[in-house]
C-alpha cells in the first residue's frame, strides 16, 4: 500500500529549513507526500505565500480548527501536485482565539474559515463576510459545538432561545 | 433595469436537497448568488469524536448516501495509516473495486440527473436503468445498493468469489458498450451542446484560485486526480488516465464524467483480472497513537479530505471532513455570474451535489399487526410484470 510510513528524510524538509527557518517550527515528514510544519501569528501568512510560490501550492484542500483544551491551533492544508501536502498548523490562545483571514491570499479559504469560525468560534478579523454557515439561524449565539467543553443538551438548545433575543444577537452581529 | 433579489429554495422543484439561494438579478441575468447551506449540519464530527474507532465508522459511512464508500475508506486509510498498519494486497484491491463501482454508479446517476435538468428525460431513463446493473453488482458483492459496508479497520470485510467476478465481468461489458454511447451522447448529440456549451462557465484561472476539485476542476482544465497525484489504494498498480476538458462550461463537466465512466469500467475489469490472493483482512489494534493524518481520496464528485487526529485511545481526538461539494461551492457563485436565471438549476447540478437513494421496501398493516420485506429480486420481478400487464410495457433484457 501506498499510504504506508516511507522515506523519514524528505528533501522538501531541508528546502524548507533552509528557506524559512527562523520562521517555523518543526518541520517534519510523517510519509510520502506529506510535510507538516509549524508557524506563528506572525509567520503564517508569509510562509502560505511562500508555500504557494516556491511550492507551487495552487490548491487549499482545507483549513481546520483543532481544540486542545489549553489552546486552539488552525491547520491550513495546502496541495501542490508536484510536492504534495503541506499541513501549516498555528497555535491559538484559547481565551481569545482570533487569527487574520487569508483570503485575500488564497480566495478558496472563504468558506472554510466561515466554518472554523462556526464550530469553534474562532475569529478571522478581515473576512469580507462572517456569517454563519453551517449552524442554522436559530442556533444560541456563542455555541460553538466543537469546543471539547460543549456537550450537547448541556447548554440551552435551540427551541428556548426567545425570538427576541435572537434577533438583538442578530442585530449585534451585523454591527460587528 | 433595477436589480431585484429573489430567494430559492430551500424547498424547490429543481433541487432535491435543502439549499437556500438569495438570486439578485437584473432582467434574467444573475449578477449576484448567496447561498444558504445551513439545512443539513447533523453534527457529525462532533459524534465521531464520542464514538470508538468501529462505531464512527458506521457513522462515517452514513455522512453520504452515493459515495458512502468513499467517505468509509479514507477514514479507514487515515485510521490506519496512525496505527502504522500495512494492507493486504487483496483488501486494496477489492476496496479499490467497490470504489470505482461507486463511482461508476454516481456519475451514471448524475448523467441521468443533468439530463432531467435540461429537460432530457429519455437520458434520465436510460441511464437510470443502465445504473441498475452496477447497483445490482453492487448489491452481490455487498448485500447491499448503498452503504456497502466492505470496509473494516484493517481490511475489508468479505471477499470476492470466482463467481462474482465472472457476473460482475459480464455486466461491466455491457456497461462499457453503454459508455461509448453515453460518451457519444456527450460530445456530438445537438441538443446536448447546444443546451450546455457556454453554460456556467468557470475559467481555469478561477477553478484554481476558488479550489475546486474533481469533475468541476477537470472540466475547466485542472489536470489533477488524488488517484494519480497521491496514489493510494493500488491506484499506483492500476492504468488509468486522468480525463480532462478545456470547455469551462457545463458541457465539459459533461464530457469529463461520461470519459471517467470508460475509465472507471476498465479499471474495475483491470482490478478483477488481476486480482492478488491472499489474505483480505489484518488484525488491528482497537486504539491509535497520537499523531495527525490528512487522508485524501478521489471520490466521484472530486477530492475527499480527512483529517484525523489520534491520541493513544480508541477514539479520534479530531476528525473533520472536507467533502468534495463544500470544496465547489464557491465555484458556482463564480459560474453563475452574468448567467440566465433559467441556468441555476444545470450549473448547480454540473458539480453534482449530493443525493441519497435506498431501494428495500417493507410492508406494514398496521391493524392487522403484520410486516414483511420484499427481497430486491422479487420488488423488480414485480416492477417488470406490473408494466407489462399494466402498461404494455417490455423491458427486455437488458
């Protein structure tokens, strides 16, 4: 099977390390076609765009949030069909998790940081349109179900949230 | 003329799944589309998170009706790849069948599907019924026409025997003389181009930046398929070509599917041939250890992404899905610029979004306390004859 754990020193690593050193941390192949780094709030943007011009990265396959109870870490997956996937996880504080949009970068991320925002309430200043994707329009404002303190059934649901106060909480989204 | 916005859906005629569409228009033309997709979030990353590695899987099959397949191998191909766990040949390949067979019978239904559209019905008909003959393939292999269940951590979960094979090798050659038709269809019946050339179109440059995937992607160019590019499975074994077009529109979408068809089939009928014996399954630990996976998967409407994240017990800390529709979304609002109202519903349907179909029928009388099933056979048998006695209608042998 192709998938199997192949080849620990990948050349792209070195690349990398050479490239973008001071930026990033740990830099490592877990297999064939995959390379998995670490970046700040203050290298992350630099090191998409340098992902998408050396490494010909023209495909973001996904970004995804990740709770780790003490911090949260946006993973942004980006794909060259030259060099493979580049995963570039950066780390979030929990208390107030907010990291700037790229989609002036990488238009694709539109709707995938739309959906982080969503389920994990993690902010993206900059987006030209943060409403809710995926939670329906009745959904309790500041629940955000993939946080691993969210229990369902724990929190008020759905059908107890007054009309009223739903759209004061509309209103206040929109202003913000 | 002033622009009006109207809203479609999320019940509508054109659509069999809730969207909801806020159109601005001036006059016919759409200069502007919001979509809604917020009907159907059913929290499963979240279940997936509370469930055993064997649990989630069922789950995870369900996440779609048509490519259930392809959602439960890559979470089995990520499960394992955490777990360092080395496939039986014979398991890839018959996972790899099953895969092309899904996809096979996907892109037969969306044939079907973007004929309805267009108003082409005797298309819908015809390759409706010729789907009949993977879903019945299908079925032998499986037990079942969707939610196949073949796969297992580890493995597959039954066998190929002499056989299914033969059966399923003379199907696959009616349904390759099919393909040339349908093929054909796609690049020279009139009605067909003349309907979906210059329709919804999505230049290369776009389907790039916007991240489109799969047919969407490849009908604008895009020569990329997770098949070839990150081979997995025994893609790396199996000869294929990677079908492209250079239209933009819908017609190339069309032309990309009905290609993928004559591909698919040879390489299911490869497969078959040249199936290795061996084992189909290997014993797997019930936990996997920390570390992070990012599996991808070709499934029919385009590139499939999981992300599991595994931490020393038997249930993943993090899974998220990345389906091939939600990838394509922001390719239809580019799509449908400047286009005529009367488009939405062909431009919407070109990158394939996704429906569900079941096919068991059980019988309830309910003041008579009595209930039974009809096996697949015998509900078709008496299809056949109610339209024959009822309709004066002969399928024949197909």
């Amino acid at each position: 099977m192709t998938d199997s754990p192949a080849a620990p020193e990948n050349p792209l690593v070195t690349v990398i390390k050479n490239d973008l050193g001071p930026m990033l941390a740990n830099i490592t192949s877990p297999r064939r076609r995959r390379v998995v780094m670490e970046a700040t709030r203050d290298s992350y943007r630099d090191a998409i765009k340098y992902l998408q011009e050396k490494m010909d990265c023209y495909h973001l396959s996904l970004i995804n949030g990740v709770d780790l109870k003490t911090s949260f870490e946006v993973v942004y997956h980006l794909w060259s069909d030259k060099n493979g996937m580049f995963s570039l996880r950066v780390s979030l504080s929990h208390d107030n998790p907010e990291i700037g949009t790229v989609t002036d970068i990488v238009p694709a991320a539109i709707l995938y940081e739309r959906e982080v925002h969503d389920l994990f309430g993690i902010e993206f200043p900059g987006h030209p349109d943060m409403r809710r994707l995926l939670l329906s329009d009745d959904w309790p404002l500041g629940e955000h179900p993939l946080r691993k303190d969210w229990k369902p059934g724990e929190k008020k649901m759905l059908c107890l949230v007054k009309s009223a106060e739903l759209k004061a909480a509309k209103a206040g989204e929109k202003s913000a | 003329m002033p622009e009006v916005t109207i809203p479609i859906g999320p019940q509508h005629p054109a659509l069999k799944e809730p969207i909801g569409f806020k159109v601005t228009v001036e006059g016919e033309r759409i200069k502007g589309l919001d979509l809604d997709i917020s009907y159907n979030h059913r929290g499963i990353e979240k279940g997936v998170e509370q469930r055993d590695f064997t649990k989630s899987l069922y789950m995870i099959e369900r996440i779609c009706g048509i490519c259930s397949h392809a959602h439960a191998t890559n979470f089995c191909k990520g499960v394992e790849e955490l777990m360092r766990l080395e496939l039986p040949k014979r398991a890839t390949y018959i996972r790899l069948i099953v895969g092309e067979l899904e996809r096979i019978h996907s892109h037969y239904l969306w044939l079907g599907v973007a004929g309805h559209e267009i108003g082409f019905d005797t298309l819908f008909m015809y390759t409706w019924r010729d789907r009949e003959l993977v879903q019945d393939v299908l079925e032998i292999i499986s037990g079942n026409r969707v939610n196949y269940a073949v796969n297992r951590i580890g493995g597959v979960r039954r066998d190929l025997d002499e056989k299914t094979i033969k059966l399923t090798l003379a199907h696959l050659k009616k349904l390759a003389e099919r393909a040339v038709f349908y093929t054909n269809l796609a690049t020279s019946e009139e009605t067909v181009i003349a309907r979906l050339a210059k329709v919804g179109m999505l230049s290369h440059e776009k389907a790039k930046s916007l991240g489109s995937v799969g047919p969407t992607a490849r009908g604008s160019g895009v020569n990329s398929d997770v098949r070839r590019d990150d081979a997995y499975l025994a893609y790396d074994e199996v000869p294929f070509k990677v079908i492209t077009a250079d239209n933009g529109d819908v017609l190339g979408r069309t032309i990309v599917r009905a290609g993928e068809l004559a591909q698919s089939i040879e390489m299911t009928k490869w497969a078959l041939e040249n199936l290795p014996p061996g084992e189909i399954r290997k014993p797997a630990a019930r936990t996997a250890p920390m570390g992070e996976a990012v599996s991808r998967y070709e499934a029919p409407r385009g590139e499939l992404v999981h992300f599991i994240r595994g931490n020393n017990t038997d249930r993943a800390d993090r899974f998220a899905v990345r389906t091939p529709t939600m990838a394509n979304w922001p390719s239809v609002v580019e799509a449908l610029r400047d286009q005529n109202i009367a488009d939405i519903p062909i431009v919407v349907a070109a990158i394939d979004p996704c429906m569900s179909c079941t096919s068991r029928i059980t019988f309830l009388k309910a003041d008579e306390d009595k209930a039974w099933t009809w096996s697949w056979d015998r509900l078709r048998e008496y299809g056949i004859r109610w339209y024959r006695e009822n309709r004066g209608i002969s399928w024949g042998e197909i």
